[in-house]
C-alpha cells in the first residue's frame, strides 16, 4: 500500500478521536458505540485502488490529497446568500444545512400533518431513540464498504423523516445543503434516515450547493424505506463547487406495490461518485431511476447504481444521460440484479452520453445478471456527439451558435426533466443547465 | 439584391455547382428547376450557409454584402430564409420556445424590442392562421413525428413569423397535397412585396401556377444552362430536360 493512502488514513483516525470530544453528550449515546466500530472498521478497510472492479474507472487519489477537517460549527451565511438555490414559485418545507450542520434560522417548517417526525438525526438519537436505532444502518452496512463506514464514524447529523401510514405529504420537502468553506478544508458527513409507511406519498428535493468554490468533502448516507403501496419521488441536484468531493449513498428498500423515483441532477464537483441502489424485496414495485449529468473541466462523475429484483412482478426503469466536454469524464455502471425467483421482472435500462470534446470521455458499463427465465430485461448505450443538422437548422433561423448548442442539449436532457413533476424546481433547473451550457459552450 | 458570380462549390473532393451566375432584384420571383442531383438543394444551403459544402470559387453578394463570409446567424438575421427540402426533426425543442427565439435574435439584431411569450404567442397564432395549421404544434417538438405534409407548412409557417428579405424555397411543393399547396402558395404570396424576393426550386409545374415566376433558370450538372420566362417551366413539363441538358452554361 502506498504512504499516501496509509497517512491519510491515520489523518482520519485521528481526526476521530478529536471529532468524539465534539460530540459532548452525544458519545454517550447507543449510536456512539457505533460510529466507534465504523471508524475500526475503516482503517482495515481503507481506501479502494482500481483494483477494486467497484472503483475501476474512477480513481480517489486526488481525495487523498487532502486533509478534511470534520465539520463542527458551521459560518453564518445570510438567509439571502440562499435566493439562487430555492425554487421560484415553490411551496415546499425547508430544512437548511450549512458545512453540514443544521441551521434553524435558515429552515421553515409549517405545520406538518399528525404523526409526521421530522427532524435532525442528531434530535431523533433522543426522541425517537428507539426507531432510529432499529433502522439506522440496517440497509447500509459500515462493514462493507469504506466511504460508508467513514460516514457513519462521523455522522453527526442529517435528516430524520418518518411518514405514517396513509400520510400524504402535501408540500414538497426541501432538503437544502450549502457549503462555504472560508479557505477551510472540510468534510461532511451528511446521514439520512426516511421511513414512508404504507400508502403514503411524498416528494423529496434535495439540493447540494456551494457558496464560495472551495474545496469540500461531503460523504453522505441516506436510508430510504419505502412501504406498500407507498409512493416517493426523490429529486437530487448536486451543484456543488468545482473542487468539491461529493460521494454519496442512496439505499431503497420496496415493499409490495410501492413506487420510488430518483431524478439525480449532477453538475458540479471535481469527483463526483454516486452509488444508488434499490431493493425490490416484495412483488409488484415499480422503481425509476432517472439521471442527468453535465461535465467541464477536469471533472469525474461516476453514477453506480444497483437493482436488485429479488422477487417476482417487479419494474424497474433506468434512465441516464449525460454531456462531457473538456476533458469532464463520465463513469455509468448499471447494475441489475434478477434473482432465480424473479420471474415476470420487466428491466429496462438506458444509458446516453454526449461528447463534445475529443478529450471528454465515458466509461459505460451496464452489467445484467439475470438467474430467472420468464423476464423482459433491455439495456443500451450510446456515446454521440450534437447533431449537426440540427445545429444548421437552427442557426439558419437566427439563432446564435453558443445558443443553438444549448437548446440542443438541453432537448437531449428533456425526458429527464420531464421527470421531476413539481413545475417551480423543473423550470428552475432547466434554466441552470441552461447557464451552465453558456459558460461553457 | 443578390449577385452570385462564377460560384463554384464542392463537397468531400466532389465538384457539384461548376459556375453558377444569378442576379436576383428586389420584389422578383425566380424559379431554379432542374433533373434530381443537379445541385439544386446544394446551391440553395450554400446561399444559407451550410459549412460542409465548400466554395472553391466565385463571390456571393447579399444588400452589398459578402454573404459567404457570413455565419448562418448572421444570414438569417440579414433575412436570408431557407424552407428546407427535408426540415429537421429536433426532439425536446418546442416549436414555440424555436420559433420565438430565432424571431428575437433577428429583431435584436434589427434593433427592435424583443416580443415577451404573449406577445410571441399572439403572433405565432396569427401566422398558423394564414397558413391553416393547428395551433397544437407551437406546442409539439419541432418536425418531431410530423408528416411530410405538415413539415413543409410548418417551413412556411416560419418564414411567415421571420419575414425574411430573401426567401428559398427548396421543393417546398413536394409532397403537399392540392389544398396544402394552395395554402403554401398563399402564404408566399402574402409576404411577397417589391422589397423582397423569392427563390424557389421545383421540380413542378403546378406549384408556378400560383407562384408566378418572374423568371425560371434550369440548373443541370451544376450549371444554368437555359434560362427564360414563366413558359419555360411550361416547356419542361410537357418535354422534360433532354433538350436543354447539352447547352452550355449561360448567364442568368
Ligand atoms: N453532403 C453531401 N455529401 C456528399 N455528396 C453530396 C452531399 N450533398 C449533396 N451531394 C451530392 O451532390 C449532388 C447534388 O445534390 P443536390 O442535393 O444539390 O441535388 P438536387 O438538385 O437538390 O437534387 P433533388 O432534385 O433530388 O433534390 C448529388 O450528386 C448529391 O449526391
Ligand atoms: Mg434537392
């Protein structure tokens, strides 16, 4: 093993034991013991090479340069500085973290219907001590993979939402990151827990951006359980700085009949990893997994996503597109699992990339292992470039260059748009891509 | 208006306009005809500035100015109009969100204020109404599943919200039905004036018979080799290219 990966290494332990005397009388509690194992766990583990088939197109190396300070306090930023991240028109319950540290002043939260808990985690280790306790960690193991132990050995907080039965949450909930790093090299560690009972609905958005373009890490770990017949959209945008390290776990448990939707939106970082992976554990779920991602620059963003049909009479739709330019490197790895008894399964997986530099690249690797006979399973990529003809015919109408590549990709990106339901966050991001494609077209 | 001398364009290697010469003055009608791959479509997008056909040869001057050393934009916005013989399907591009872009791009380059969507929308439904389409696709992608029919209304469509100085047709009449043609032919006849003018290249008669040309010129192997008044279209119907196709290029 090199030094560099072995000192950082040492770099976090250490930063543990001074993050612990942090925590006041939060060691005290069951989930210390916890965080404790995971840190443990960590240093055996240790940080994958590309060795590791998981980690084989994306590289961490660069992550491992640095020396990121666990978040403890966060700056004051001015509830204006947070204008450009809510959505103009958008009716929606709003919890603000800043650095990761949750901030009252910045949240609003009306009225929610009974029965509803929504909270800090760093709260519900408390109030709710008994239900986060059973179902933190229970879908996402420490044990298995590094950056989910390092997120459970510095989770401190993050959001805890649990849905009753039959609840229908009316107003959307927006679940707000910024960061400002003030020169300050910090890590987050950013850990979610949403339980939605049966037949309950929601709309989830969660928004990752920064104030001031420095250089960040955020680890985050969000628990999904989604109950019969439930019904979950889960809308991500990552707009995070340029220098940002964004790595974060999405896990999806389905029961019977339940519908889940991710629409994953990821524009910025310098290396970005997503890993999404649903679990069809009872018949008839339907999940949609959708994803747009724009690269310059020297950016690295890597979708792994995993679904796992463990029973008979699900569906699942996967759909990614994504724009290189530069020397931006995309990574899609599109894992679908149908297990012996999954009969009926229907997987359908599409995967499009648009290159616009020669030096822009993708890695695409959809990996099908179906053990049952009885199914309808499709998968495609494509890597292409903007149409040509399109482009003439649209300059031949008057309309600029540098415009005429923008409306081409944003229509290249508009089934994905076409996905997130809620108007005010759709219009909004279809206009920041839009900005993003002109500083760079 | 437009003054092409000795143009000369090739494409991958391949000579295709040998030597074309045409002047074209304010409020005139001219018809380009002539057998398939003659080099009709391809003089049409040189005019509008299409970059893979390469000029090797000659000049092209637009209102005094060098019209190929202008972007497509720039043509367009000078009022430079090509129908396209095949439109473009662009999918997640509203017809709507195109159209009221290229029209501000053109009135901001004239100086004019730029229209908001009401505005646009109040325009863009007067103009679907000259040429009897259904306001449905301003809504609908551009092209996107329409048939052959409703693309080249939805040409004419556009060139009735951009008004253009200069406007080609290529084989707008192809594919439309008599209705359909009725209506395109009005729809030129509409926005014809004597400060613009009208290139349009048929392989038909019938399409001349409500778009009077002041002159008709017959393009074969990427020369004019005969040009004339409206009873030449008239001539070739009735006996074909045969006849011209071994005069020598002329000067139209
Ligand atoms: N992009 C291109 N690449 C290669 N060859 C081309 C290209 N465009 C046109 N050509 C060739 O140039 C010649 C002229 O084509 P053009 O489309 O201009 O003919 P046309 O007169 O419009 O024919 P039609 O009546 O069939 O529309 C043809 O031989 C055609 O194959
Ligand atoms: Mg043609």
């Amino acid at each position: 093993m090199d030094s560099e990966k072995k000192d950082i290494r040492e770099w976090y332990q250490t930063a543990f034991a001074d993050f612990e005397n942090t925590l006041n009388g939060g060691a005290s509690l069951p989930f210390h013991a916890v965080r404790k194992k995971a840190i443990a766990r960590f240093a055996e583990l240790g940080f994958p090479s590309t060795r590791n088939e998981d980690w084989k197109y994306t590289n961490v190396a660069p992550l491992l340069k640095h020396q990121f300070q666990p978040v403890t306090e966060a700056p004051d930023i001015a509830a204006e500085s947070l204008a450009p991240f809510l959505f103009k028109g958008l009716d929606a319950d709003r919890l603000v973290f800043v650095n990761g540290v949750y901030s009252e002043a910045l949240s609003s939260v009306s009225n929610l219907p009974d029965g509803i808990i929504l909270d800090t985690l760093e709260n519900a280790f408390t109030t709710h001590a008994e239900t986060v306790t059973q179902a933190l960690g229970k879908t996402v193991s420490y044990e298995d993979e590094t950056f989910s132990a390092l997120n459970t050995a510095f989770a401190r907080t993050g959001v805890f939402l649990s849905v009753p039965a039959g609840v229908v949450l009316e107003r959307p909930l927006y679940i707000l990151h910024v960061s400002k790093t003030d020169g300050r090299e910090f890590l987050a560690a950013p850990r979610n827990l949403f339980l939605f009972g049966d037949n309950s609905q929601a709309r989830l958005v969660e928004g990752h951006y920064n104030l001031d373009g420095g250089t960040s890490f955020k680890n985050s770990v969000t628990e999904i359980s989604v109950g019969a017949g439930a019904l979950v959209e889960h809308i991500r945008i990552q707009d995070e700085s340029k220098e940002a390290f964004h790595f974060a776990t999405t896990q999806v448990e389905q029961a019977t009949g339940s519908n889940y939707t991710s629409v994953a939106i990821d524009l910025g970082g310098t290396l970005v990893r997503n890993n999404l992976n649903v679990h069809l554990a009872e018949e008839r779920c339907e999940a949609h997994l959708i994803g747009f991602y724009f690269g310059s620059g020297r950016q690295l963003i890597d979708n792994h996503t995993m679904i796992d049909h463990a029973v008979p009479n699900c569906e699942s739709n996967e759909l990614y597109k994504g724009i290189l330019d530069d020397r931006a490197h995309g990574v899609f790895n599109g894992k679908v699992m149908v297990r012996p008894d999954a009969q009926k399964t229907n997987a359908f997986q599409q995967n499009q990339a648009i290159l616009l530099s020669d030096d822009a690249h993708i890695d695409s690797k959809p990996q099908l292992e179906i053990f049952a006979d009885d199914v309808k399973c499709s998968h495609g990529a494509t890597v292409g470039e903007l149409d040509d003809e399109s482009l003439f015919y649209l300059r031949a109408r008057g309309i600029g260059e540098q415009e005429a590549h923008a409306m081409l990709r944003l229509a290249f990106a508009r089934d994905i748009f076409n996905y997130i339901k809620i108007d005010a966050v759709r219009e909004r991001l279809e206009e920041l891509v839009v900005e993003r494609f002109n500083n760079k077209a | 208006m437009l003054s092409i001398k000795n143009l000369h364009v090739s494409v991958e290697d391949t000579e295709i306009l040998k030597g074309v010469n045409l002047e074209v003055k304010p409020g005139e009608i001219h018809a380009i005809m002539g057998p398939n791959g003659s080099g009709k479509s391809t003089f049409a997008n040189v005019l509008a500035g299409r970059e893979e056909y390469e000029v090797t040869d000659g000049e092209v001057t637009y209102l005094g100015q060098d019209l190929l050393d202008m972007a497509p934009e720039e043509r367009a916005r000078e009022g430079v109009f090509l129908a396209f013989q095949y439109p473009v399907e662009i999918p997640g591009v509203s017809t709507s969100h195109f159209m009221k872009t290229a029209l501000n791009a053109i009135r901001e380059h004239r100086g004019e204020e730029q229209l908001d969507a009401m505005q646009f929308l109040k325009l863009a439904r007067e103009k679907m109404q000259l040429i009897e389409m259904d306001e449905k696709f301003l809504h609908r992608s551009v092209n996107d599943g329409f048939s052959g029919g409703e693309k080249k209304r939805n040409e004419i469509f556009q060139m009735a919200v951009l008004e253009p100085k200069l406007a080609i047709l290529d084989e707008t009449d192809s594919g439309l039905d008599i209705d359909a043609l009725r209506i395109v032919a009005n729809g030129v006849n509409k926005l014809r004036s004597s400060d613009n003018a009208f290139i349009v290249v048929t392989h038909y008669q019938r399409l001349l018979n409500y778009i009077v040309p002041d002159y008709v010129h017959v393009l074969v192997d990427g020369r004019i080799v005969e040009s004339g008044d409206k009873n030449l279209a008239l001539r070739l119907e009735e006996q074909g290219y045969d006849w011209v196709k071994d005069n020598d290029a002329v000067t139209a």
